[in-house]
C-alpha cells in the first residue's frame, strides 16, 4: 500500500499539470489506455490468461472505479489539488461504514479512531478550502471517496476468489478504456504535444503500478488497515512537493504527517498484523 501511496502522489501531481492540456474525460482515457498497454505488456511476458468465472465482479469494481476515478479527475481540474484530493481520501471512512453496515463485519473501535486520526491529518496537510462557487465540484469529488471504498471492497472480493492481481487491473482498465472512448466520441480530442504525451505516459505508468499494488495490498491486508494506510500518498505528495517544487510547509501540515504516520501505525498494530 505504501508503493501504491507513492505512485498514485505522482500520478495526482502529472493529472493537475495534464489539466492544462486536456479534459477530466480525455485524462481518464489515456490513464486507463496506457494502463492497458502496460498490463498487457507484462501479461505477455508472463504469459498469463484472461480466462474468468468472475465476469460480474469485474464489472461491478470497473464501473465504480472508473465512476470515482473520473469525478476525482474532475475535481482536481476544477479545484485546488488540496481539496480534490482531501475529498477523494474520505473513502476509508466510506469503507468502514458501508462494511459495518452492509457486511455485517465486526471492527475495533480502535481502527475508527485510526482512520478518523488519519483524516485529520488530511486536513492539517492540505488545508482545503471550497468556496460556493466550486460546491458542485466538491459534491462531486467526496461522491469519489465513497465510490472508492465501493471498489476497495470490490477488489477484497475478487482477490479471496484468487483472482491474480495483473488480471483484475487488466479488466479494470479495459472497462475504464471501453466506457471513457465512447463518451469521448461525442467530445472534444485536444491535440496531444510531446509535453502532453509524456504527461499522459507517466500517468498511465505511475497508475498501473500503483493499481497493481493496492490489489494485492487488498488481497493479503485486512481492508480497514489497507485503507488507513492508503494516506501515505498525502505523506508523499507531501514530500515530493518539497523536493521536486520547493514547496515549504507550514508547522500543521509536518503535524499532520506525523498523524497520518501514527494513524496507520496504529492501525495495523490494533489489528494484529496485515493477514486475514
């Protein structure tokens, strides 16, 4: 979870410099596109199969991907990238809720606390702020971080039927590359410049990885833990900004970092470990 936090901080970073060039749509498409090409590459070379019995489930955690993965687009080129990403990182409260209420399972009062602890961290990190002009967009990304958690659980899922990890990415990104190219013929293609082609490339790459390890940190983590520890990409967007754009932080947010450290650290001690 902490190679998928890193990977999809540099991915938030290359969508807000890719929003200059191209819609949340078109940015969609070429994630998912080149995301596709990248997975086939390395089914090729392991020479695995496509073949499975969990068509159903596959659709069900492509459309909820591809559902949040386009409103948190969106609402990274409509608002502030603290507030977009703010509002995405909601889902691991969604997910605590919707598997307490929906699946019934039976949760450390602990692992709340943690979770609640990371999301105020979040705030203290990325300070967000949305003006009533920007509420739409607002709406609309913390609707991401509850369809997140819908696909989080999706991918726990597939992943106890022993669905490989590359598989599950491969008909995620295929769904994702179907569904954004047919609603991107009734729109507007811009034209790709070699600036906006290594974007695009780098989105596609940073998300495959990123993609790959979340699902099997959701096959062999408890689900709560694993989405604790998914806001490791506020702590390394955090500290790319630092490095790579000399972005200096003010005291709440090194604060907030420490609190999202502390959150998933006791996270995953309160539970015992990352096995099921």
């Amino acid at each position: 979870m902490l190679v998928a936090g890193f990977f999809f901080a540099v991915m938030g970073i290359c969508v807000k410099l890719g929003s200059i060039e191209f819609s949340a749509l078109e940015l969609v498409f070429y994630r998912s596109l080149f995301g596709l090409v990248f997975i086939a590459g390395i089914i090729k070379v392991r020479g695995g199969t496509l073949a499975t019995k969990h068509g159903r489930m596959h659709i069900s955690r492509g459309l909820s991907g591809l559902a949040s993965l386009s409103f948190y687009f969106y609402s990274i080129t409509q608002l502030p990238v603290a507030t977009a990403v703010t509002l995405n990182y909601t889902s691991p409260m969604f997910l605590a809720l919707v598997t307490v209420l929906w699946y019934r399972e039976r949760v450390q009062p602990q692992i709340f606390i943690a979770i609640l602890l990371g999301f105020l961290g979040v705030i203290l990190v990325l300070r967000p702020a949305i003006s009533e002009s920007q509420l739409p967009a607002g709406l609309l990304g913390l609707t991401s971080g509850f369809l997140a958690s819908i696909a989080y659980l999706n991918l726990k899922q597939l992943s106890a039927t022993g669905e490989p990890d590359w598989r599950v990415v491969f008909y995620f990104c295929l769904i994702c590359t179907v569904i954004s190219g047919v609603l991107l013929l009734f729109y507007e293609f811009h034209a790709v410049s070699p600036r906006g082609a290594a974007i695009l490339l780098a989105i596609g790459a940073c998300a495959t990885i990123a993609q790959l390890a979340l699902t099997r940190a959701y096959r062999v983590g408890k689900t709560l833990v694993v989405g604790s520890l998914g806001y490791s990409t506020v702590v390394f967007a955090s500290v790319l900004g630092l490095i790579l754009l000399e972005e200096v932080l003010p005291w709440s947010s090194w604060l907030g970092i420490l609190i999202i450290i502390a959150a998933g650290l006791f996270a995953a001690r309160e539970s015992g470990g990352t096995s099921d």
